[in-house]
C-alpha cells in the first residue's frame, strides 16, 4: 500500500464533504448523510460474518502483507486477496440487508410520507456507505496484495 494512498483518502473525503455541503447548502443539512445504525450495518456486519471465515490473526495478517514494509509471503499474500474479495463480497451483502430493511419499514407505514422519506433514505444510505467501504477499503488492500505478488512472481 502506497503512502500516497493516504492523501488521495484525505483528498477524496475532502470533496465528499464538500459535494454534501453544496447539495444541501448547509452544514447542518451535511448530517442528512449519517445514519450510526447504517454506518455500524454495513461494515459493523460485514466484520462479524468474516470472522466466521477468517480468525483475527489472518486478518490482521491481510492488512499487514498489504504494506510493502512486509516480507514477501506469498500463501499469506494469497490468503489476503482471499479475505479482502470476501469482505467485499459481505459489504455487498450487509448493503443488500440494509436496504430491504429500509425498504421493510417504508411499508409498514406507508401512508406516513415523512417516515417514507426518511426510511428511504437510509435504504439507500447504506449503499452509499458500501460503496464507500468497498472503494476505499477492500480494493485498495486487494490491489496492493496483488500487485506485490505480480512483482515478486
């Protein structure tokens, strides 16, 4: 994982946070875009299921063989790309989850338009949040195993 990562993350959540400023004009209005029950949904779940895969130490192994600080490991390279597509695979799921949940609860009080806003929002917040996870999380790390074991092959 390149240094230089990082800035492009800080560089991103900058333009992020002012994209959600312009569109809803206030800094107040920026918060229409946190949901903690969506935000601990998506990876909060995508975690928990993985740990049903994978034990913590394979975990933080992916994290670490993903640094270029790490020695060159390649079963433990290729248990990464492993985890870090499962996650992925989870976060799409954990999103899906969400969004019905939201949707459930857009019909069960369906004649209620301002709940039937807000419940659509956060059925579609949680998609929002997974594309966030999976762009800045798990294709990153994927990408960095892979190309160390494209370098050392």
């Amino acid at each position: 994982m390149k240094k230089g990562f990082w800035i492009f993350l800080l560089l991103f959540v900058l333009l992020t946070v002012g994209t959600f400023f312009l569109a809803t004009g206030s800094l107040q209005g920026m918060f229409l875009y946190i949901d903690f029950a969506s935000l601990a949904l998506v990876p909060g779940f995508a975690f928990l299921l993985s740990l049903a895969f994978f034990s913590p130490r394979e975990i933080g192994n992916a994290f670490k063989y993903a640094s270029e600080s790490a020695p060159f490991d390649k079963k433990e390279i290729g248990k990464g790309i492993v985890f870090f597509k499962t996650l992925q695979s989870l976060i799409v799921f954990s999103a899906i989850f969400g969004c019905i949940i939201g949707v459930v609860a857009i019909l069960q009080d369906i004649s209620n338009l301002e709940r039937v806003g807000k419940n659509m929002g956060i059925a579609i917040i949680v998609l929002l949040y997974a594309a966030f996870f999976i762009l800045f999380l798990t294709l990153p790390y994927t990408g960095a195993l892979k190309k160390r074991l494209a370098e050392n092959s």
